[in-house]
C-alpha cells in the first residue's frame, strides 16, 4: 500500500557530492599550507605559462589585460585590513 520513498532526491544527491568534493578540495588547500615557497613558484609558473600564451596567441589582449586589473584588485583587497585600526582608537 505504501510505496517507499526514494532514499535521495537529485537535489540531495547533487548537494552530497558538492559537499564532498568541497571537503576534498580544503583538505588538499591544509596540506599544501607549510609549502608557501612551492605554491609562490606554482603561480609564478602559471602567471608565465599564460603570459606566454597571450604572446603566442596574438590576441585577446583587452580580455588579459581586464583579468589583469581583476587580479590586481584583488590583490589589493587582501592587503587592505578589513577594518581601520587608527579609526578605532579615536572613537
């Protein structure tokens, strides 16, 4: 009389595996923390190989050059404090 519920929905399915491939995805960023020096050099060596690639392409420069200011924007954001310490100590 009762027919059994099916035991996930494809939503549930999709959120399992987003959730696992996540868990994934931080354990493998927690173990290359201690390596600053190696992952410095992997972004160098990307930054290169797609300077390289915008060299060899002859094109797509305006594209480069936004995803440059994006990058260096975001740069910047990281290096800016969240809130003003100075600021702070007047109040």
């Amino acid at each position: 009389m009762d027919a059994p519920e099916p035991e996930q929905t494809p939503f549930a399915a999709v959120t399992a595996q987003t959730s696992r491939f996540s868990r994934q995805y931080q354990a493998y960023l927690d173990k290359s923390t201690p390596y600053t020096s190696y992952r410095w050099i992997g972004t160098g060596a990307l930054m290169l190989i797609f300077a390289l690639r915008i060299v060899f392409a002859r094109g797509w420069y305006i594209v480069c050059y936004s995803l440059a200011i994006y990058l260096l924007n975001l740069f910047l954001a990281f290096l800016q404090p969240k809130f003003d310490p100075s600021i702070e100590q007047d109040e």
